[in-house]
C-alpha cells in the first residue's frame, strides 16, 4: 500500500508540473511533441530527417532523453537547432521536472515546435504527462505486429502511431494489416503513418501531420 | 526522499525473495536464466528455436513475462514443455514474487531447466533479481550498436549478450564490430553470441553456451 501511495504522488506531483508546462508552452504558442518507443525504434533517425525537412523559418528545438551517454544530442546538433541532452542517469522515463529544468534559459516564444525524445522505453513513459500536446509512439516492423496488444498504454495514449523502418519489410514476418489492426483495437483515433528514413517513404506525410498540428496555431 | 527510501524498501524485499529463490533452485539442481531486452528483439523466438532444438530428455520451463496478452505462452506451449504466462497487468518488469507465486504446483527436482522471458524492456527489469544463474541480455542488430552505452545496466549484469536477427545485417546500417566493443566497454567478461533464429546462425553456440552453464550440474 505504502508504494502504491508513493507512486500515486510522484504521478500526481508530475501531474501538476506537467500542466504549468502545458499552460506555458500554450501561452507561448510552442508546438511540444513527446515521442516515445522501445529503444531502437528511430526515434533519433526520424528527428535528425525532420529537422533536414523542415520548413524554411520553421523554430524548432529538441530535448533528447536517454540513461547514459550524450549520443544523441551530438547526431541532432549537426542540424543548427538548439539541441539539449537529458541524461537521467538510470531513470527509466522523462518527467515534467526534467523538462522545465532543461527548459531554462530558452524563451519559450523564440519556439515554434519542441520535440522531446523520451527513453527507449514503451512502458513508463506513457504513465508521465510531460505537458506535451500530443504523444507519438513509434513501432518499427522489426519488433512484430503484436505490440501494440501487449504494450497497449502507450498505443491508447498516442495522438499518431508511426510504424518505422518501413524499408524493412520484405525481411521481415511482419504483417503490415495485422498491425493497423492491432493498433486500431487499442484505439480507434490516432493517425497511423507508415515511414522510412532509409527510403523516405511516408516522411511527406509525416511532415504534413507536423504542420498541420503546429503551423495551424499561428 | 521518501520515494528513494520507498524504492529501496521495495528493492531489498525483491533481494530477499530472489535469494530465497536462488536456494530453492540451487536445491533442487534447477538451471534458471532470465532472458531481458527491448521489446521486439527476439526473446520469444530465440525461445521457440531453442524448445526445438533441446536434447531429448532435457526437463524444461518457461515462465514468459508481458504487460498484457497471454500470446508467448501461446506459441511456447506448441513444444510441449510445460509454460505460463505472467501477466503484469502494467508493471514494467517481473519480480521474485511473482515467479515465486507463478511456480507453484511445480516440482522444482523434476525441472533441469527454467527460462524466464522478462517483459520487453531494457531498463527496468536489470534492477530486478529473479534468482536466476544468470540473466541473459539480447540486442537486435535493428537496434543500432550504441545500445549497450545507452542502458549499461543490463549489459553490465549480464552473463551472455546475444546478438539477434543477424540475418538482417545486410540490411540495416549496424557494425559488428562497433556494437561488440561497446559491449566490452560495459562488461568485459560476457560472452558474446551472434545468431539468428531465421538462418539458425550461431544457435548450436547459444545451445553450447547454455549445456556448459546448466547440464554442467548433473
């Protein structure tokens, strides 16, 4: 009982941090995407594609989340975007915590999009609200059709499903429907993109779902 | 603080029961192995060629760890080895207490062998002792060679690093040799293993690997 109420008030501690930064980040009229996976999936692949294709004058920002190492930060700095490592030395998820002391310093107005790369990890972070306006979780064909049934908290909470890797197909047992299908049982809404960062494919319709969540704010 | 002291307490109970475990499967001359990664990096199938390609007369388990679904146990149960699903129901990892709780009605004297697939993940699950021999940590060659510095954790306590799906080395952008000396820079002493269980590259080593540790006892 005692670490069940522990847990209940770091979740409604990060609760209430999460919501400042939500207002914040509404306030100033900055787009924060939290993307989530197991590791491997391309999270790091799939940014360092989006900041070559974004728009002209588009003002992004990232904040890169993993245990150890600043790898990370180094790939996605080549691209003249501020660019902030967080190394949570053993934590297993980012927290609100962790974002707005990362935050300091930026003006939050200078931003268009703020893309926050959490750990590898498709289980604790969908329990950590990072103020973020929309979760994407990513799955790579590599990892089977069946994740989405078996990891099913982070699928429900996910505003778009990117199946990754999409270049690996034909070496694969992967059955493309079975996994929209697993998907669409977890949930009914979200937009399900299937990309490439090898051939590029779907890359067009990712942007697009960029723009059409962020550049509609201004 | 509190949190810190909480997760201590909790960690110390998990090491209690681990060692009672431990005892238990030392008495009775059970092999038990933890097999821990990501999601998607072949746990599942690594056990499915393994079931397969044990010695007649070998006395086997498999306790198969996941968030949600009851599909491991499922597809394991084909071989005719006795299996059981353990159902998390959303925690990230499995603890001694419910492998514990999962073994009865098992005779331990009657099992040579007990695998325990853990939930896909590759943080949390390393924190947790289940008394196993040894844990055993698997990295697809999808996953990219810098994991091993990302999560040390689990590369660091591990017995064996098997590296997975090697039959798709040619098509994605992994070097051997990198990912073997991140390896060795966490810990020098594993063994390393590569196979696939599409091309069965390197399975009889991963068989030898596990006669030496387990059939070594009789």
């Amino acid at each position: 009982m005692t670490v069940i109420a522990v847990e209940t008030k770091v979740l409604n501690e990060n609760q209430r941090l999460a919501a400042e930064l939500r207002e914040r980040f509404a306030r100033a009229g900055t787009l924060v995407v939290n993307l989530i996976s197991a590791p491997g999936s391309g999270k790091t692949r799939l940014l360092e594609r989006t900041l070559e294709l974004l728009p002209d004058g588009v003002r992004a920002a990232v904040l890169t989340g993993d245990i150890q190492t600043d790898a990370d930060a180094t790939r996605l700095a080549r691209f003249g975007y501020p660019v902030r490592q967080i190394t949570t030395g053993g934590t297993c998820h980012l927290d609100a915590k962790m974002i707005g002391h990362h935050l300091e310093g930026w003006d939050l107005e200078e931003l268009d999009i703020l893309f926050i790369e959490n750990v590898g990890n498709l289980v604790c972070p969908s329990s950590y609200d990072l103020g973020e306006a929309a979760k994407i979780v990513l799955l790579s064909v590599t990892e089977g059709e069946e994740k989405p049934l078996k990891y099913p908290s982070i699928f429900f909470k996910s505003k778009l499903i990117l199946i990754t890797k999409a270049d690996l197909l034909p070496y694969v047992p992967f059955d493309l429907e079975i996994a929209k299908k697993n998907a669409r049982s977890v949930n009914a809404t979200a937009e399900i993109i299937v990309v490439s960062c090898q051939s590029d494919e779907g890359l067009a319709g990712w942007m697009e779902w960029l723009g059409s969540v962020s550049f509609a704010r201004d």
